[in-house]
DNA sequence: CCTACCGATCGGTAGG
DNA sequence: CCTACCGATCGGTAGG
C-alpha cells in the first residue's frame, strides 16, 4: 500500500482541502502558535509545519505575518465584546448587571484561554494604529464596566466617594488577570472563580444599607424581608 | 579640532568605560529596549547600536541574550518584592498593612514602570525553570497577600466567607494591572490609585461592624469616637 | 572591547 | 497550493 514515492500528499496528512476549511485551520493553529511562542518568537514556518504546508503556501491565505494576528486579535475581542455586551444588556440594576458580566467574563475568558491570552499579550506587538482599529476609540471593554459603576452610582447603589473610572480599571484588573493563573481541572473552577470575584467587586462598591443584588431599595430596612 | 579620521572612539559617544558602569549602561539599556520591542523582537543590534558598541562586544558582558533576560527580569523581581516585604512588615492590623501594602506597591509599579512592565510581559519568554528560579517555588509575591488576607480572616477582620486564595489573586489583579493603563503626567497620580484601590480592597474584605482601617475593635461602637 | 566571520532562519515573492 | 529563490538579519564565536 505504500505509495509509489512520488509527488502529491507529500506533507503531513495533508490532504487539499477547501479554501474556508483550511483558513480556519490556520486561524486555529495560528492562535495555538501565538500561545505558545509569542507572535515575535513564532515563525510562519511554525504555523506551516502544523499544518503540512509549505512556509510560502501561507501567503495564499494571508497578506502577511502581522496580518494574522491582526485577525486572530479582532475576531478574539470581537466574540469577548460581544459576550460582555450581551450580558450588560440583560435585565437587572446597574450592580446585578455588573455581577452577571463579571461571571460571565470570566467564564468566557476560561473557556477561551488561548484565544484570550494571546489578545492580551500581543496587542504591543500590533503598530498602535491596528490596536486603535480592533479596541474603539473609546475601548470598548473598559466602558462596558464603567458605564456600569456610574449608574450604579447615580442611582445610589454605589458609594458616593467612589470614582468610577478607577473603580472600573480595578474591576477590569481583577477579572483580566484570571487568564494568568486559571488552568482547567484545577482548584477553581470558572463559576466559582467568576462568582467569587462578583462577590468581592459588589461589597467593594456598595453603599451602607443596600444589599448587594438586591433591587434598588429605599435607605435601610435589614431583616425584616429575610424569613 | 575634528579628529584626523581613523580608528578610535568610532563608535556613538562611546569611550571605554570601566566594566562596572558599561554593565550598568546596558542592563538599563536592554530594559528599556525590552520595554519597547519585546523580548523577542529585540535584537543584540539594537542594544549594541544604543551603547555605541559592536554586537559581538555584548558577549563580553553576558553569556546569551537569555541571560541578559533573565538578570532584568531577577533584578526587577527582587526590587519589587522587598518593597513590599518591608511594607508588610510594618506595624498594624493586618487589613492596616494590606493598605500599605497595595498604595506602597502600586507606588513602586509606577515609579519603574520599564523595568515592571517587562517583568510582566516577558517571563514567558524565559524556560520554566528559570522562571521558577525568579519566582520562588511559592511565589514570594502573591504570598504576601496571601498571608495578609488569611491574618485578617483569623482575627475576624475579614468576612469569614471569604476564600483568601481567590481573594488575594483578586487583589494581585487589580493591583498589578495598573502597568497596562497609568502613565506619568496622566489624570490620576500613583498615589491617588493605590489610596483608592486600597480603599475598593478593604471594603470588599472587610467584616460587617469592623471600620477598615481601625484596629481590632469590639463588635460594634460607630460613631461615638468620630467628634 | 574590535575584527571578521558562521550557519541558521526570518518574512516574503515570482511564477506557475 | 508547490518550486525555487532572495536579501536581511539573527544569536553567537574565535582570536586577539
């Protein structure tokens, strides 16, 4: 059955396959190499080796190296804004919201670890204007949290010497940080993670007499509505 | 007075310098080339071209472009824990020290911003085992915190449903992101940051009728000691 | 610290 | 997608 040594299928199990297919194939592996290596330590010969192709073979698919992660880094932001924009949109007070995005992030960030590190470490290597493109001028991220905090703070259910802008940079911090330390299988997982880290940002933020996720609520009124 | 063309003095502003000082030039000057290529996509010619030197003369410095790594990213370290080792160790409650402790950090983060940055973006550049050389097998850093919310816990400063593991990452993250966003000159100063982190911190750890920042105190007892 | 050099690899391209 | 190739640059070394 051995083949007659010759041309064709030389590389890898590399079969020809459709253009879409295969450019999801090298999305993936692009993504897996950047994790690994870092964008400047990776090669294209990398890339390429995974897949079974040869180095300048990649240039049927992309413009160049940069472009790639260019791509990889868009589409990565691109489901996590998405993720968290949905989540901000569902229906509760502006602190409830902030709970639901805080475990929904990290969930999604745990579940995306690659993806999500690679976008976090590799932005720099982006010329700024490419960074500009893929986070919005205003950082599209950021204002998620931070619209959040300032209502939350406008109607009362958040500390009045609370500066939302350091308060939603020190939100965004706990919860990005997550992607360092989190492996699967290990001691947290995502929901108890996400939750915990909600719990903690709400009791940093909430004025006297309100309970956190609770309705907006009149000044105080402790026990009485608990058993 | 221009010199009669030849050999000499031929490189930058360069004149031979005793050992001592030249190692100091270029461990700063990696830093800061580290800082803005990455470890990666710095090369031996950029440092060598930045002190005036011929690459293959950076080798009568160091072993490898590695070492190099690795001598930045120890002396980063070491710099930056003693800081905080010697903030933790000052007197007070254990919620009293955290607050030390994230406003002195924060401080030292901001203050060597280059240096911090590179720490934190390139120890994955560095094999394992000489990250865990930097890091201690328990990494000094997040242990300090560590130990500072389990102090607190097991004298009834903090919440006792409080997981000091995740609580203390949390800290770390919020804390240690500030590198990503601070720049001098910008709207808030280091101090302004790390006082109001501190503050988001100790709401968020602290045990209902314990004023964070006062000693032990007896359950209850609010106002009578405020005028 | 310089001179002079090496092998390996890099991203990328022309042409099919 | 492969063949065949390029110029540039990489980290590193021998010898002084």
């Amino acid at each position: 059955m051995r083949q007659p040594a010759g041309r064709a299928e030389r590389r890898g199990g590399g079969s020809r396959k459709p253009r879409e297919e295969r450019w999801a194939e090298l999305f993936a592996v692009a993504t897996e190499v950047f994790y690994e290596k870092g964008y400047e330590g990776a090669s294209l010969q990398d890339i390429a080796d995974r897949l079974g192709l040869l180095k300048g073979s990649l240039y049927y698919y992309i413009h160049s190296k940069e472009d790639l992660l260019f791509e990889v880094m868009s589409e990565v932001h691109r489901q996590g804004l998405a993720n968290i924009v949905e989540l901000a949109s569902r229906p509760g007070d502006p602190l409830q919201r902030l709970r639901n995005v805080v475990v929904g992030h990290v969930d999604h960030m745990c579940r995306n670890l690659t993806g999500t590190t690679v976008f976090l470490h590799e932005m720099a290597a982006l010329p700024e204007p490419r960074q500009a493109e893929i986070l919005g001028g205003e950082h599209a991220y950021r204002s998620v949290f931070l619209d959040l905090v300032q209502k939350g703070k406008a109607e009362g259910l958040v500390r009045q010497d609370i500066d939302p802008k350091l308060a939603s940079l020190s939100i965004l911090g706990s919860v990005n940080w997550v992607y360092r330390w989190f492996r699967p299988g290990g001691e947290f997982t995502p929901k108890q993670i996400g939750e915990h880290f909600a719990d903690l940002i709400l009791h940093s933020l909430v004025a006297e007499g309100v309970q956190p996720g609770e309705p907006a609520a009149k000044p105080k009124r402790a026990k009485e509505t608990k058993n």
